[in-house]
C-alpha cells in the first residue's frame, strides 16, 4: 500500500528573526491550506493512505475537514503514534516511526531546522521539504498540489534516483571523537557560552562557518558563501570560513531585509571527507541557522563533510520521469 508521511511542523514561520529582520510570519492556517492542496495531489494519483503527524493546531485534520464534498478523498490517513512534546522532538519522533512504518515519501512543511530534525530520523525515505520557515535554503517554495503529486509519485515506486530523487550533502559535528549532531546547510560557531535564543542574526558574534552548500540567492551564512564562491548542492565540495575584520567585507542577506556587510578573514574550499577543527573556544554551534550544541573550553570539536543527507525529491524530475512513463505505456498499447 503506497504510504505517504507528512509532517507539518506548526511552529515554523514564526522565531525571533521577525522581530530583529523582516520576515513573514508564515500562519498555521496558510499551512492548512498547503497541506489541503498536498491531500487532493495524492489523492489524484493514487496513494491509498496518510500518515501525518500530530500537532497541537490539527494541521492535517483541519485540512481534510476543509475539502469540499465533491473533493472528498477516499484514502486511509492515519496519526502517527508519538508523544507529542510541542517542539521540534515531535519532527525527529515522526520522522522515526514513519520510517520504521514503512512509508514511500515524506513531505515536510518548515524550515531548514525543521527538516535537520526530520532527517535525523527518517533514514532512506526520500524527503519533500516545502519551504514555510525562515532563512530557508534546504526547503524550497513549492505549490502543494504538485507537492502532492511528486510524492505520490515517488511513494508509488514510479521515480526513485537521479534526477528524480537526489542525494544531499551533510555535516556532522562532532566532539571529544564522537558524533553529535548534523546540519544540511551550516554548521556555525557562534562567540557564546550558553544557547539563548535559537536563532542567529548579529554577524559580530561569527567565528568559524562549514556549510555544505551556498549560492547568492540565499538567505543567510550560505549567502555569504554565494558571494565569495558560489558551491552548488550537486557538487562533492563545500566550503570553511574564518569570520573577522581583516579580511575581506562580503555584503550579504543574512535574514529577510537585513542585508549587511559580514567581515571574512579567510575561506578554503573542502572535499567530502574533509574535517574543520574548531579552533576558538568556548562557543555555541548553530545548526542551519539554530544554536545547539555548547563547546566548552577544554574539548575538541570538529565538523565533517559527508555526502550521507536525506534523499530529496526533486518535483520538476520527478514529474517528468512521470509523463516519460506513461509515454511508453502508451506507445505499448
């Protein structure tokens, strides 16, 4: 039975950084309406069941209730079986027993931290982020029906490798030799002692950067990136930045409307395998754009370059690898 899993985080769209920056507030009833158009895709090709996870605004229920009587769907949608904590654990958890329950795709609907956390978990399903956070580089702004179609599609066995179904690249942070944590965009050391505020914003605070991807149209540390020399998600590259005043001033969005010069002492580009040794402490990692992980003075922390990320769906590949089929299907018959 195609199975596809959707996670719609509600709290994405809605940090610190539309206080300090410009950005939108991104309302769980816009992602009501997202996911409404993501149900009648899958429906329209074919999938027989939903699994969705639970969250204290009823993203998915309030989307079915929603629909039309002539737009009713007829397939199964079911609540995956967590304990719901009400912060980005219940993505992880999700994320887990969809896989362990065997489904054929995930949608997510959030940021860059929404789909570190989904990735954590869901192994080799193939992800479909559809972007409604912030400084979003991994998600990408796509209409949900045909969200909806392209994950069907993949969850029905009909596109499953390039260029339907891409690889990703990952970082993962380690510390005293053993691995702690990972991010898909950035991993980003930050002169602080204590986590605070999740989110980053004030450039006078960036010591070191890895990131695994980066090019001008970004939004934040990747933008940076993109404007000294651009490194594209396909590449098995990514690159290491040295933050300061001496070197050289790269003008860059670093939030929604905060467009400011960020001081680059030094960069190199690095191969996958590569690791970068945290070289200023004490200091916080932030994660694709989050602060997570504390580095007191006496450890030793690095961060590594791999090509092991999440599958990601490509909507475009994957929908042309569609029509390819029923091409020959058709020239068959």
């Amino acid at each position: 039975m195609a199975t596809v899993g959707i996670i719609a985080n509600p709290a994405s769209g809605k940090d610190i950084r539309r206080l300090v920056s410009y950005g939108t507030v991104f309302d769980n009833q816009e992602k009501v309406n997202i996911v409404r158009r993501i149900i009648l895709g899958l429906s329209a090709v074919g999938v027989a069941r939903i699994l969705y996870m639970p969250d204290y605004y009823g993203i998915v229920p309030q989307a079915l209730d929603g629909l039309k009587q002539e737009d009713k769907v007829s397939l199964e949608v079911e609540r995956a079986d967590i304990e719901l904590t009400a912060d980005q654990q219940d993505s992880l958890n999700a994320a887990i027993f969809m896989r362990e329950s065997g489904v054929g795709c995930i949608v997510t609907l959030g940021g860059d931290g929404t789909n570190r956390m989904v990735a954590k978990g869901c192994g080799n399903i193939p992800l479909l982020p559809v972007s409604t956070g912030t400084n979003n580089v991994f998600p990408g702004m796509i209409e949900g029906t045909v969200a909806g179609m392209a994950a069907g599609v993949v969850a029905l066995g009909i596109a499953d490798g390039p260029p339907a179904v891409m690889p990703s690249k990952k970082l993962v942070i380690y510390k005293n030799g053993q691995p702690v944590d990972i991010a898909l965009i950035d991993a980003v050391t930050l002169r602080d002692r204590f986590v605070g505020a999740r989110a980053i914003w004030e450039t006078e605070r960036l010591l070191q950067a890895v990131v695994t991807r980066g090019e001008p149209h970004n939004i934040g540390i990747a933008s940076v990136v993109g404007n000294i020399e651009p490194v594209i998600p396909e590449s098995d590259e990514g690159m290491a930045l040295e933050f300061g005043g001496e070197g050289r001033s790269v003008l860059s969005p670093i939030a929604p409307g905060l467009i400011v010069k960020v001081g680059v002492k030094g960069h190199k580009k690095i191969m996958i395998g590569d690791e970068v040794r945290i070289i200023r402490k004490p200091c916080i990692i932030a994660l694709d754009g989050e602060r997570e992980v504390e580095v007191k003075e006496d450890e030793e922390a690095c961060i590594k370059l791999t090509f092991d990320g999440p599958r990601v769906v490509d909507v475009r590949g994957v929908l042309h690898e569609r029509v390819k089929k029923w091409a020959g299907e058709r020239s068959e018959g």
